[in-house]
C-alpha cells in the first residue's frame, strides 16, 4: 500500500488540526506531519521528502509563496497547495503563477475537497 506524506505548514493549531482531522476523514492512506512556521516547515522540507504541501498563505514574518519560492530555488519540487482566509480567484491565479500548485479557501476546507 502507497502511504501520501502531507506536510502542513500553518501558523493556527486549530487550523492545523481541522485539517488533520478532514484528511484522516478522507480515510486515505497518509502519514501527515504539522509545522507551526515557515522556518519549520522550509527545514522540514530540507531533511524529508513530501508528496504535498497544504501551506497557509500568511505565515507571520512571510508568506507561503516566499516558502515555495525559497524551496524551488533550493531544488524542492514537492507540489504545494496554499490556503487562505482572504483569497478570491485572482490571488488564486496569482499564487499559481508564482508556483502554487493550487489553491484553496479555508472557507471551503472539507474532506471531499483535500482529497
């Protein structure tokens, strides 16, 4: 069996922990490790490999598009996924041109959507 390794980077323990509980209730295999800021997360990134990213867009001191931009230079290609609480469509697109692999609103976090 596959296992996903999902790294989540966001600065909220609540929002972290909604989204663990919505993946676990994708019933999914994943192994899903948490990192409270970008410098937690970027070393994380640096010393284990990930099939994807849920990173928040606003991180205190920087944002998630820094984070992917510092690790794409650094030669990390993992897939990110950026959330955001003040997002519409044209942030959205904005973050993808910038090397998101996609976007989605913490408005709209559920299971069926971070499956």
């Amino acid at each position: 069996m596959i296992v996903e390794r999902i790294l989540v980077i966001d600065d909220d323990e609540d929002y972290r922990f909604l989204i663990k509980d919505l993946l676990a209730a994708a019933e999914l295999p994943m192994e899903i490790e948490e990192a409270s800021s970008a410098s937690q997360g970027i070393k994380t990134l640096k010393s284990q490999n990930f099939d994807c990213v849920l990173i928040d867009y606003i991180i205190p001191g920087i944002t998630g598009l820094d984070v992917i931009k510092t690790l794409k230079e650094a030669g990390n290609h993992t897939p990110f996924i950026m959330l955001t609480a003040f997002g519409d469509d044209d942030l959205g697109n904005e973050m993808i041109k910038q090397g998101a692999f996609d976007f989605i609103s913490k408005a709209d976090l559920n299971k069926d959507i971070l499956k």
